[in-house]
C-alpha cells in the first residue's frame, strides 16, 4: 500500500478518516505490512502483503478465493496468449484505451484478468475483492505505480465519496447476497460526469432449465476442497464427451447443455485459440466456479434498466452481452 492512498481511505464501519498506526515492514516504498486505525471509532485494519485488509479472512466470497488462487494465471491475456479479457473490457465499458489523468474503480477484481487492461489504459486503477483472489491479483500485476489494491465489501467500500472517474464490476453483481443494494452501493463513489459499466447473468428460460441451478442446492453445501477434488474427478471424463457432442452430432450444442461441466469452444470468441490442454484448465476452473458460489442471482433485463434509473443515471445503455446483460451509464 502507498503511504499517500490514505488520504482516499475511510472507515467502511463509521466513514470517518483513517490514518496508519503503524508500519511493521516497508519495502519498495510501499507498506508490506501494518495497521491502519480509524481516527473516531477506533477500529484497526491489518495491511498484509501490501493490501489493506478491511474484511475478516473468511466470507460468503471464500469460493472465489480459494478458484483463483488455485487458477491464478488461467484466464489472464498475457499467459492465456489470447485478448479475451481486453476485448470484454472494452466492448462492454467503451471506454477510450487512453484514460491517462482518471481515476477508474474496479469493483471485484478476482485474479486480476481485467485489472491488467485497467492498468494499461494509464489510469489509476484501485481494485478491490472480498475473497483472497485479491492476492492472486497482486501475484499477477505486481506492484505498479498506478496500482492500488484493497480487500472490501461491496457494501462498504473504504473510499472517499465522489473520487471516480470510471466504476467498472464484471461478472460480481449475480454473486452478491443483495445484488441490486450491491450496484446501488457503488453509484455515490462516481464524480458528476462519471461512468459506470457492470455485466451480471440473465434470468431466461434457458436459466431454469441449467443443470448447474439444479445441481447448486448440494454443491455450493460442500467444502471447496471437497467440490474441487470432485471436478478435478469429472471434467476430465466429461469434457471430451462434451467436445465430442457439439463438434459432431448435429444440433449437438443443444444436447450437450445438459452435460454440467464447462465448454468454451465455439462459445467464447478466441477460444478456438486455445489448446487442449487450456480448454480442458478453463473447463475445472469455470466448472468450479458454476457450483461453488454461496450465492447466483441472475437478473432480467428490465430489472437491470429499472435499476440505471432509479440510481438516477443518465445515457443509460442495457443490452445482452457476451456474459450476460451490459449495463453502463453517466452520473449527472
């Protein structure tokens, strides 16, 4: 953590100012370890690993944390070799890739993937997660100059009001237990004239008939580890019989939905591009990450519109989107 990023910080508990009590070890003229303390109510906040923690280490958002830090580098561009990842970035934000001088929030972050195209626009890019993916963040994106990283809750941000030029939250939303009070939380961190861009699932009926929400009610009950050992167990026999399926019955892709286990040749754009032996990472990754959330909430897309407007946005855009429902708009 920079030592000058506390000027932006409050108290997720009582919003007054926060300053630090303490440095244990500094290095790379940022804080490695600490405490910082909030200036009325008093409560301490742990900096571990460079990361101001302002949540305890087990949530509701644990799953998370534990996939990408056992995936940390799967589904980041510059490993994968593909621009999945940048080109969702931007067809969704439409942001322009020059953002240098702005000041962009990225609202649960996991290991990273989209902070990386964040960071090469210029901006300055403060990240957040509520699982320990934001150490796998860290992993993958290193300590930038522009790189600011914190463990939060959604609904409690530890920000000063008012301090964004851009908000962006992909793929969270449908995981949180209040998924609209969750998009809500973040609309009073935009400055006027600040954009904000979100992507979550869509409540259809193709929703109702996904194995995964039948199979959800047992799953998400068991342990990670457990959950993990068990798609490591099946995707591996499922997987090729899946590919088999949509590559080769005709109308194959409409069978093989029933088979729960992930598949993202044909579907995602550039996983042509990908090898075996990639596919088959994301599949246990992506598998995993179907049954595991305490919490899937899709939505519809007039939900999705009543919510730009009742936030009070204006050049609200909602449309489906490659993981969903896109949702952007301006504060006024």
């Amino acid at each position: 953590m920079k030592k000058e990023i506390v000027n932006l910080l409050v108290c997720p508990m009582c919003d007054s100012k926060i300053a630090i009590k303490s440095v244990v070890v500094e290095s790379n003229g940022e804080i490695k370890e600490g405490i910082l303390c909030c200036n009325d109510c008093k409560t301490q906040f742990p900096i571990r690993n460079y990361i101001p923690r302002f949540v305890p280490p087990e949530n509701y958002a644990h799953s998370f944390g534990f996939q990408w830090n056992k995936h940390v580098k799967t589904q980041i561009d510059k490993f994968s070799g593909i621009s999945m990842s940048r080109d969702r970035f931007f067809q969704v934000t439409k942001w322009n890739e020059n953002l240098k001088g702005k000041n962009i929030l990225e609202v649960g972050c996991g290991a990273g993937r989209f902070t990386q195209i964040a960071l090469e626009t210029g901006a300055e890019v403060f990240s957040f997660d509520y699982s320990s993916a934001i150490d796998a963040n860290l992993t993958n994106n290193g300590l930038q100059d522009n790189l600011h990283l914190f463990q939060a809750d959604i609904y409690h941000i530890p920000l000063q009001r008012g301090s964004f030029d851009k908000i962006f939250c992909f793929g969270v939303l449908q995981h949180c237990p209040a998924p609209q009070k969750a998009f809500m939380s973040l609309i009073p961190f935009l400055r006027t004239g600040g954009e904000i861009a979100i992507d979550i699932y869509d409540l259809t009926f193709r929703a109702f008939v996904n194995p995964k929400y039948w199979l959800r009610p047992f799953t998400k009950r068991m342990s990670q580890e457990q959950l993990y050992k068990l798609v490591q167990n099946v995707v591996p026999r499922l997987f090729p019989i899946k590919m088999w399926i949509t590559e080769k019955v005709p109308f194959g892709k409409y069978f093989a939905f029933f088979i729960p286990v992930a598949y993202h040749k044909g579907f995602l754009p550039h996983a042509n591009k990908l090898t075996y032996e990639q596919l088959l990472e994301w599949s246990i990754l992506d598998t995993f990450d179907k049954f595991a959330p305490k919490y899937d909430k899709p939505q519809r897309i007039s939900t999705i519109k009543k919510w730009f407007a009742e936030a009070g946005l204006e050049n609200i855009e909602v449309c489906y989107g490659p993981n969903g429902i896109n949702g952007r708009g301006v504060k006024p």
